[in-house]
C-alpha cells in the first residue's frame, strides 16, 4: 500500500521524540509475519496449486484474508476490498502486536459506515506475494527454506487467479462488488475483465489502466535500492540477525517512493524549509524537517514489511496493462459488465488522472453518475487513503446502485 494514512500522517511537521522511540532497537530481517506468529485477525485459506502465466507453478498456496460482517444464504452479499502495494488484509481494525498499523480504511468499512458490515460481508485477501500471511518470498518453500529472491516472477493477472481460487474456496461465485485502491484497481479492473460474470459492481480508485514508463522507471529505481545493499545477500537474509537484514534499501526505497505518494504542494507547505530541532543543516550538522519526515517513515516501515516482497510486488505493477493480449485497452474495457465507480485523485503524481479518464470513457455506458469522479486533495496519490469523507459517500452510491 501507498503511504496509509492511519501511520503516515503525522500532524507536525516535526518527528517528535515520542514518535521517534518507536523505532529504538535494531529492525528485524523481515517485517514479514511468519509461520508461528500469532495470526490476530487474519485467517487463511487454502487455493492448492497456481500456475503461473510464466508456466511456473506454485504449490501449497496459502491466502491470508480478513473479514467483516456476515454471509447471506446464498454469499451473494459479498464484497472483496483488495489493497496497494504495502497494505495487507487488515483494512479495518485497530493496530496491535499482530497488526503493527491499524486499518488503512477505517471509517470507510463498518457497521453504519459507506461499506456498511451490516448489511454486506467484507474480505480483505494479503495479495499473493505479499508478507502478511499469504504465499510470497518470505514463505517457507518445500525445501522448508524460505523462497526469497527463487520466488517466481508474478502478474497482476497472477494475483487476480489466486484472488478467483480464494472466491471459489470461501464459497462466492459472484461479488456483489470488487473494491481497489491504486495496485488493489490495476486487481480490481482485471478481475471484472477477465472475469466480468463474477463483478456485479466494480471501484476503480486512483488506479491507471496500464503501468507506464514513467511508473515503471521510478520502481526501477526503488528495486535497485533494496538490492544493493550488502545485507540483501541476493535475496537471502531470512536468518540474520535483527540489524543485519536489507533494512536500509529497503528504507530508502520507501523513502523515494513516499516523494510520488504525495504531492509536492503538500511537503512544501507541511515543511516549507524548516529545520528539525532548530539546528541549522547549513552547518553541516542539522537536517531539514522534511529529511526527518522521509527517514522516519522509511525505518519504520522496515518494521511491518520484507525487501523480497517490496521487489516481487513493484514488479508485479510494472506487468500491469489491460490491453496486453487483447487488443488494445479499449477493447479490453469492453469486455466490463459491472456497474463502475472510477475515481481519481486530483493532485496524484503517481497516477495522473488522464489514466483513470481513459478507463472511464471507456466505460461510459456503465459509469455510476454517468462520470469520471475526482476528488479534491492536496496529498497527492495517497488521498484515496486520506480523503474518507470524500470518497466514502462515492462508494456508497455504487453499492446502493
């Protein structure tokens, strides 16, 4: 998941020392939750065997998923809320040992709230290749040693088979809607492509319907970070010692990719030039609140994820484009039966809104109030996350459609 909103939105623009002792002690090897951790809200399901679109195989696939409210008769109540890049199953909820973020949608999923629990069951799924509970890098292979850098290449499309095994495993043969958020829409938009008689509604949020160069370079950047650090060990680094893991790439890479989350009128304004704990960088002593801002989040976040999967699920997004291998992405939108919600975020530089404008002329006919919807933020990329009170009400009108 792009920067959430619950972790990352810290009021000041200073990193207190309250918020800084968080951090004391060496990061972990992986922030992954691992076999015999304690499995807090999560459950798991079994999806057996996942062929790949590459021809690999991958056996003993394990998804982790969460839920909310209760199943009618049938399961036709049923909705899927897929997450972004470094979020995992847990969208609702408070933080916890076993979750170390609380919920990156609360306020949007609950009882009474625009995904009322009430009224619809709600499942989270850990994307495959995630590192919170569901198969990735971080899993034990049947060597019994983790995957790491052997964890196959995956797709988009990849992801969105292993997500229809896990539908047909809980029992839910058609989604009353499919909801994503960023990576969670590239999913989102394949699944009512490839599967359109399973998506009766559809959200698309702040998602493109292809991964452009310019996407693809900034991962590229992001991927070369984690693995130049001599403690990546090639991938393998499961068992060293907390301190000695790829903390540090990992940290930088999360570092530049919260410059394209949000937007720079934001950092301009929360920081403008000022200086942390007053001390004057020009000395060559002190820093700039903003370099706090970025060093902070990147730490922590080493806390909560694992370098292999940051690299398998960055280069997962580069694979995504809707057209490959169906003509075009036009025609590709076409195959789209489900009443959709497209919504854009107005100052995202990470996926400009002439990407969620061509997804939404393409589905003219089927578009909920017959428009391309954009929100109005200054946090950039991220105000899918922030922005509840705006995009709340736009979900509940698709599912009241």
């Amino acid at each position: 998941m792009e920067f959430q909103s619950s972790e990352d939105s810290v009021p000041s623009a200073f990193i207190t020392e309250e918020l800084s002792r968080q951090l004391i002690g060496r990061p972990p090897a992986t922030g992954a939750w691992r076999d015999g951790d304690p499995s807090g809200d999560r459950q798991f399901a079994a999806v057996g065997e996942v062929e790949l679109e590459n021809g690999r195989k991958l056996s003993s696939v394990r998804i982790a998923f969460e839920s909310w409210g209760e199943p009618n008769a049938d399961k036709s109540n049923a909705i899927l809320v897929l997450h972004a890049l470094t979020g995992d199953s847990h969208a609702n909820g408070p933080a916890s040992k076993t979750h170390p973020t609380e919920g990156w949608w609360n306020g949007i999923i609950g009882p009474g709230l625009a995904i009322d629990t009430d009224k619809w069951w709600v499942l989270a799924p850990n994307m495959l290749g995630g590192c919170q509970g569901s198969t990735g890098p971080s899993s034990l292979a049947s060597n019994g040693i983790e995957y790491g850098s052997d964890f196959p290449f995956i797709t988009i499309r990849d992801q969105v088979k292993t997500q229809k095994l896990f539908a047909e495993v809980i029992g839910v043969n058609k989604w009353a809607a499919v909801i994503g958020g960023s990576m969670g829409g590239m999913q989102a938009l394949e699944w009512a492509i490839e599967h359109p008689q399973s998506v009766e509604r559809l959200a698309v949020i702040a998602a493109p319907p292809v991964s452009s160069a310019d996407h693809i370079a900034l991962n590229s950047v992001q991927v070369e970070a984690v693995m130049t650090d001599p403690a990546f060990n090639n991938g393998h680094y499961y068992d060293a010692k907390p301190g000695f893991g790829p903390h540090r790439g990992l940290a930088l890479a999360r570092r530049m990719a919260l410059l394209n989350y949000r937007s720079p009128n934001e950092l301009n304004e929360r920081f403008d030039r000022a200086w942390q704990s007053n001390v004057n960088p020009l000395g060559g002593s002190g820093r700039f609140a903003v370099e706090s801002y970025l060093d902070f989040h990147g730490n922590k976040f080493t806390r909560r994820f694992d370098a292999n999967s940051y690299i398998t699920l960055v280069n997962a997004m580069n694979s995504h484009d809707i057209g490959r291998g169906r003509i075009s992405v036009d025609e590709a939108l076409k195959r789209i039966e489900a009443t959709t919600l497209v919504v854009a975020i107005s100052s995202d530089r990470l996926f400009p809104i002439e990407g969620q404008q061509i997804i939404a002329q393409g589905l003219a006919a089927k578009l909920v109030g017959d428009k391309l919807h954009v929100v109005d933020s200054a946090f950039g990329h991220d105000g899918f996350l922030i922005e509840r009170d705006a995009v709340g009400p736009l979900l509940e009108q698709l599912l009241n459609s």
